[in-house]
C-alpha cells in the first residue's frame, strides 16, 4: 500500500451526530423553563449566536437542579450505530479523529468514556454550577478569522490542520456545523446540515449510521 498524500482527519459532531438526539435541545424540552423555544428557533434560524443562545437556555435552569439536569442528560442519550466501528476503522486506516461538539462537558466527557478517545481529542463547552443559574464557559473561542460567535469555535481548530497537508472531514447534523462545513474537503450530513448543504451547492454525503460514513470513507481508501 502506497502512502496517502495528505493525511486524512475527521472533525466529528457529537448532539445529534454521535448522539441520536440534540442533548441540549432534549435536556431543555425535558425541564421545559419558560422562553425556550423562541431561543432555540432563534439559534436554529441563525437570528442569535450559538453562544448566545446555548449561554442564555442553561441560565434558565438554576443550579440547584444540576443532578437532575446532568442525570437526564446521561442517561437519555443513545449513541448512533456504528460509533465504536468509525473509530476502530480510523485506528486501523490512521485516520486522526477529534469529537468538535457544541455541547457541554457535563455530559460529552461521561458519554464519551467508554470510547477511550484521548481527552485533548475532545472539543466541547464547559459548565459553571458555583452561581445561582447554569452558566456554560468558553474555553475554545472563534479565532482571527471566525466572526461568527460559535462559543466552541469547529473553523478555528479545523485552521489548524492545513488544507494542503490534510484532507479534512467534517461530520455533522446542524447548526454547529454550518461554518466547518464551508472549509472542509469533505462532508457527512444529516438533518439541518443536509438542508444547509444542499442551500449552499455544498457536496455531501448523507448517513444515518457511522456504517454508512465508513463506507465512503473505505471507497475513498480504494480509489485513492
Ligand atoms: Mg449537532
Ligand atoms: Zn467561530
């Protein structure tokens, strides 16, 4: 087997991407504080930030519900099929694999334990429960180029890889994704980011399960 030219490596959502569901969206219908909704629309229709909208739904939620909040989080959540098979076949293809999430530590880092994914692999937003609300912190803010107010900024760490050395892949689902997806070389979509792609004339391939991303990854491996 010959070398591949550029090394390839994936920017790989977690809300709606390696969890079936949105956990933040799940997590806020479930308590249900009064305003939700019009934030999320807000969020969703790019009217408000991600920062500014995840900021403001977590301060709706006081702190002294943060076991139920971090409980319901955990337990509801279901990994998509195919998880563990996508990162045994990166192992095996020396594919480099990072989880870029918008969501938070509370619940990314003990859903994503039993995976064994090094932690400086994981990109997510931090929590605060010392006040009265739930404030999320920023610790991976937009770089330079980004004006876009992503609280986890996905282009500014995809910057990082450059494009002439890698072949970079994003998968993703939604809102969170909308600018990576603009930078990328290829894309796996669902849901919002399909609609997104298809607004933009971006090429994509669409998955259900991380079998069907193994798939077009395996072709790739033949071809190239
Ligand atoms: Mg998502
Ligand atoms: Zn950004």
């Amino acid at each position: 087997m010959t070398a591949r030219p550029v090394k390839r490596v994936i920017f790989c959502d977690f809300d709606g991407t390696i969890t079936e569901n949105d956990n933040i969206v799940a997590i806020i219908r479930h308590f249900n504080p009064a305003g939700w909704e019009t934030i999320v629309n807000d969020i969703v229709g790019q009217r408000k930030s991600i920062r500014q909208g995840v900021g403001e739904l977590f301060r709706l939620l006081p702190t002294s519900m943060k076991k139920e909040v971090v409980d319901y989080a955990i337990s509801n959540a279901k990994i998509r099929a195919g998880f563990a098979d996508l990162l045994a076949f990166c192992k095996e293809h020396d594919i480099q694999f990072y989880v870029t999430s918008g969501g938070i530590d509370f619940f990314v880092y003990p859903l994503l334990a039993p995976f064994g994914i090094p932690e400086d692999h994981i990109y997510c937003n931090g929590s605060d429960f010392s006040g009265e609300r739930i404030d999320i912190t920023w610790p991976h803010p937009c770089e330079g180029e980004c004006k876009t107010d992503c609280g986890m900024c996905k282009t500014s760490i995809i910057r990082r890889f450059p494009a002439g050395q890698f072949e970079r892949i994003l998968i993703g689902d939604s809102v969170t994704d909308f600018e990576g997806a603009k930078l990328v070389d290829v894309v796996f979509a669902r849901s919002h980011l399909t609609q997104k792609c298809k607004e933009l004339g971006l090429p994509y391939h669409e998955y259900k399960t991380f079998h069907d991303v193994i798939d077009v990854l395996n072709l790739q491996e033949a071809t190239t």
